[in-house]
C-alpha cells in the first residue's frame, strides 16, 4: 500500500478539488513508504482510483522513488465510471521499460456485489 504522509480527504468537495488539482499540476506527494527492492518480481500488480482520469499522484511519486524496468505489468483501477482509457494509457506511459500484460477495471467497487467482484478478479488473476 503506498500512503503520503499527508492524508487525502476521504469525502465530500475537499476529496475532489485536492485530487484534480493533484493531476492537473503533476504533483508528487511525500510518501510514508521507504523504497522498495523490486529486483526479485517479475510480475507487479498495480492498482489506483482513477482521478481525473489519471491515476492516483502517489503513484507518480513511487516511480520516481522505486525504479520499475522489465517487468510484467498488470493495471487495475476503481472507478465512478469513464476514464479507464486515459488511465491506462497515462499509466502505461509511466511504465514504457515495461510490459503491460493486463488491465481490468472496477465501477464503484464497494456499491457493487462483492462475490461478482471476487469473481471478477480471481478470473482476472488466473490468466495472469
């Protein structure tokens, strides 16, 4: 789990505003994480919320700190509906010394039936 030390509002206007600006100015938010030694995986699961459609600005700050080159990428994000497109393809830009194997997408995933969803992803995992 990657966290930035500042904690982003979980709700109403502020949740918004603070992760459109995020996006819209690139910004690279401090992290709690130390660096991570990603030499031993060759597979790397990578999910976000998709805002504004991109993906969350922590990321940008995670890549910056943990070099990601020649790995398999699988990409998953959680959404509000839209924007899946943009995402993967900005994320995809990120991650150009890599291989994206796989992208799969989750519409309002704590509204939605957990038990379609489990199924969703242990399919999703299987051909991964």
């Amino acid at each position: 789990k990657i966290q930035p030390i500042k904690e982003v509002p979980k709700s109403g206007f502020m949740k918004y505003f603070w992760g459109g600006k995020s996006v819209v100015f690139n910004e690279k938010p401090a992290l709690l994480n130390e660096p991570i030694d990603l030499t031993s995986y060759d597979k790397i699961y990578i999910g976000s919320p998709v805002w504004n459609a991109s993906y969350a600005p922590p990321l940008t700050t995670f890549f910056t700190i943990n070099k990601v080159v020649n790995k398999e990428i699988y990409l998953f994000a959680c959404h509000g509906g839209g924007g899946t497109k943009v995402f993967n393809k900005k994320l995809s830009n990120l991650l150009l010394n890599n291989t994206i194997v796989s992208t799969i997408d989750f519409i309002d995933p704590l509204k939605s039936n957990k038990d379609e969803i489990a199924i969703k992803v242990k399919d999703w995992l299987a051909r991964g």
